[in-house]
C-alpha cells in the first residue's frame, strides 16, 4: 500500500517537474517530441511497461520469490527498445528523450523513498552490513538503505541537469538523455551488489547484465551523436 502510494506521487512530482522544466528549459524539447507523432508516446508507455514487469519478474524468479515484480531499470530498457525501434521504422534521428530527464529523475528519488518505507516485503533492501548507517527494517539486522543510495544518486544528476540546462549547454542539450541514462546505469550497477538478488554470471544478476547494456548504449550513443557534428 505504501509502495502503491509512492508509485501515484512519483508520477505526480514527474509530471510538475517536467512541465515546470518544460515551460522555463525544455520547449525546444517538447517541439521534437510533438513532430515525433502520436505513436511516440504510446510505444514509449507499452515499451516501458512490458519491460518494467518483465525485468522484474525475472529477477523475482531467479531470487526464489512469487510474485510478479517491477522494475525502474526494465522499464526504462524497454522504452528505450521501443523507442529506437519506433523512431527507426519513422526516419527519426537525433535523441528525443530530453524531456524526460527531470521526470524520470524525480520519479525515481520519490519511488526509492516508497521502497525505503516499504521495508523487507517490497524486496528492494539492501545486504546485511555493519556499517554505521545501516537500517533496521524491524527484524533486528541492519541492512544497507540502497534505496537511499540510488535517490541520493539521481538528486545528484538531477541538480547538474538543471544547472546544464539553465546554462543551455549544447553538449547537454545534445546528450542529456543518453547522460542520464549512463549516470544511472553507472550507479544502479554499483549498488546492485548490495542487493541480495540471485545471480546469473561470476556473481552478476539480471540487473548488473541490464545496467551493463544500458551504460553501452549510453557511450555508444553520445559517441555516435558527437561522430555526426564533424
């Protein structure tokens, strides 16, 4: 219930930052994104939600856990498929998720705290440790607050966005989504090992093999964007 609460807040604070962003930052953004077509945002939603669910479940299933799950990290990977694909089949080029780096920032922090708060039963809790700040979910072990580690992680990128956009940085404005996207990968994989998921290669679970393509993808695609300018 916690969780379910944090999932409508998450994506109530998404849409106000982004339309606050849009309206002061993004409207060169919000421009691309209409010329995209109609069909945009709903393979984006399909493409999300089929991997959300999907990622999750997979990794619920390799941990010995019923139920289905969800997953930031899925979703995000499925939009992503889904959107190259879309804008392949359209002849769209150049990056078309600018828009959505403050909304999907804000999403996250806000979800992590749900998680945080949803303590051992939302599966999201980090390993035992001994470190000072540790959390006692209420049976009596300290566990690292990975959730706190990843919110803390995205309010990090989502102040230098900010600061990228209020400055007009053309290399941000350019890169900004693959920029996100690295960035969490980056630290999604670190914390990742934290977790006590079960593993699929040399101690790697479902979501360090996603991070792993995600952050590829990222490089490859800053490096293609900046290959086109000269």
């Amino acid at each position: 219930m916690i969780h379910t609460g944090f999932d409508i807040l998450a994506a109530l604070v998404a849409f106000g930052t982004s339309w606050a962003a849009y309206r002061r930052r993004l409207a060169d953004a919000g421009r691309i994104l209409i010329q995209a077509g109609p069909g945009y945002p709903f393979t984006l939603l399909i493409g999300a939600a089929v991997g959300g669910f999907a990622l999750g479940t997979i990794n619920l299933t390799l941990s010995d856990q019923p139920g289905i799950g969800r997953s930031i990290l899925g979703a995000l990977l499925g939009g992503i498929v889904a959107v190259e694909v879309y804008k392949l089949t359209r002849g769209i080029r150049g990056s078309t998720g600018l828009i959505f780096v403050p909304a999907f920032c804000t999403s996250v922090v806000v979800g992590r705290l749900g998680c945080f708060l949803a303590g051992l039963e939302d599966f999201t809790h980090g390993t035992p440790t001994a470190l000072p700040w540790g959390w006692d979910f209420g049976d009596g072990v300290r566990r690292h607050p990975v959730q706190l580690y990843e919110a803390g992680a995205m309010v990090l990128f989502l102040a230098l966005a900010m600061l990228a956009l209020d400055r007009r940085s053309p290399f941000f404005q350019r890169n900004g989504f693959y920029l996100m996207t690295g960035w969490y990968a980056l630290q999604r994989y670190a914390w990742e090992f934290l977790k006590p998921y079960g593993t699929v290669l040399a101690r790697q679970n479902v979501f360090h093999l996603t991070a792993i393509a995600l952050l590829l993808y990222a490089v490859g695609m800053i490096h293609l964007t900046e290959r086109e300018r000269v």
